[in-house]
C-alpha cells in the first residue's frame, strides 16, 4: 500500500521542519483524534455496557444469536485497541443479573457464546498480554462453565498490559448487598473502604469512564457503586459495530472535561 500523499519542497524558505512532516504522516496513517490525545492523561479503567447486539440483528433481519455473535467477535478488537491506548484496566457488562430473565432459549445460547469465549477467544487475548478476571454471581452457571472461567483466570499473565474485567451475571446492587453480607457475617465494621474491598470487583480501579453503546442513556445496574465519579459517554452505535476509532474520539473527548471531582 502506497503512504500518503506527502509534498517535497525545494527551498529553505518552504521546507516545514523534518518533526512537522512526521507529525503529518503520522496524522494521516493513525488518524487525528489519536494524534491529539495527550497520552500523560488516559483513563486508568474504562468500562463499557455491551448494548445493541439484538437491535443491531434485528434491523438487518438476522436472528438475534448472530447480533450476540458478532458483538462476542467485538470484544477483542476493542480490547486490544484499549491496550494500545495505555488503557490498564476494562470493564465489559456482558451479562447482568436481569439478563438471566430473558427467555430460556437466549439464555442457553448466551452462556454457550461464554464457553467460546473461555474455550478459545479469551486465549488470544492472554497472548496478547491480557489478564481476564470474571466477575459477579458466577455460581448460576454450570459448573462446567465456572470450570472455564476459572481456568482462564488462572492462565492470565501477573504482569499483564491490561486487565480485562468479565462482568457475567452482574448487577451492581447485588455487589453491594453481598459485600455488605460478607461484612456483617465477619461483624466487621462497614465502610467504604471496607466494602469496596469486598465487592466482587475488588482491585479494579473505578472507572474514569463507562461507555454505553447502542444509544441509551442510562447504567442498567452497572458498578453502581464504582461510578460515582465516571464520565459517561452514549453513542449511538450498537456494540457489533463500535470501533477503535469510536473509543479513541471518547478517550480524547474525557481529555477535554474539568474533572473537579466533588471539590
């Protein structure tokens, strides 16, 4: 593939200096919105709604089983392009504690997507330098299935580049309720510390951003209590379709707000 277009000037008086023209170059090949992020200023933990998989199917007239397919194919991509932005941490709502709702048949047909995804894709990205962590009130799966996840988690990498949090039947109240649970069991004191440190996400950092794709303007019971200070963002674009490029535009868009933070 030819690079772009560049112009070679003749005279000292017109000649940019040599960093302009890379910085031009650069431009053109990765896109504006990457060249302008200041990368002393990247969001620690992102976490990101995976909404629109059925919305996206049904427009295009297909069954609802290849929309969930296609935004499972989606979460590497998006991954790795968060790793590349020096993203350390990612959170992505797949499946919640409503979600075990839904009809029997797309709740089968979504857990046996999770065993894909631990059997094979999630090995891609351990290789790529990714550690998994699965979160929420993973005894409601088969034991087969929590075998799985439990596998994966132990092949991860102890100093990896990015840490993928798997929010499986997950709802943000539960996390509190059973944190708070854990506590009172102990007779220990409940603070924020305390009960930070036993929610099921435990180590992540809060999230400096959640993303909800699809076009709905609300968390639907995600790290409710993790969220107080997140920027959120709302794109229109359902989840098979959200792109590197979107996330990027988001990053550089948290770059611009005054995070004051409460003071």
């Amino acid at each position: 593939m030819p690079l772009p277009y560049i112009t070679w000037f003749t005279t000292e008086e017109a000649r940019p200096e040599p960093e302009h023209i890379m910085l031009e170059l650069r431009a053109k090949i990765f896109g504006r919105a990457q060249m302008d992020m200041n990368m002393q200023n990247v969001p620690l933990c992102v976490g990101i709604i995976l909404d629109g998989n059925r919305r996206w199917a049904k427009e295009r007239g297909l069954p609802l089983s290849e929309g969930h397919r296609r935004g499972l194919n989606n979460v590497e991509p998006i991954a790795l392009a968060a790793r590349d932005l020096g993203i350390k941490h990612l959170a992505l709502y797949a499946f919640s504690t409503e979600n075990w709702s839904r009809s029997k048949e797309e709740v089968s047909m979504l857990t046996a997507l999770f065993e894909t995804m631990a059997a094979r894709k999630a090995n891609r990205l351990i290789e790529e330098g990714a550690k998994i962590r699965f979160v929420g009130d993973l005894w409601r799966f088969s034991e087969n299935l929590q075998k799985l996840l439990r596998e994966v988690e132990a092949k991860s990498p102890s100093d990896p580049k990015i840490t993928i949090w798997i929010c499986l039947s997950y709802g943000g109240r539960a996390d509190i309720v059973q944190a708070a649970s854990v506590l009172a069991k102990r007779r220990e004191s409940i603070t924020e510390e305390s009960l930070q440190e036993n929610l099921w996400t435990a180590g992540m950092p809060n999230p400096d951003i959640i993303i909800r794709t699809g076009g709905e303007q609300r968390l639907s019971n995600f790290l409710l209590w993790q969220s107080a200070y997140s920027e959120l963002f709302f794109p229109k674009t359902f989840w098979p379709e959200f792109t590197k490029e979107e996330l990027e535009n988001i990053v550089h868009q948290y770059q611009t707000r005054n995070r004051r933070m409460g003071v």
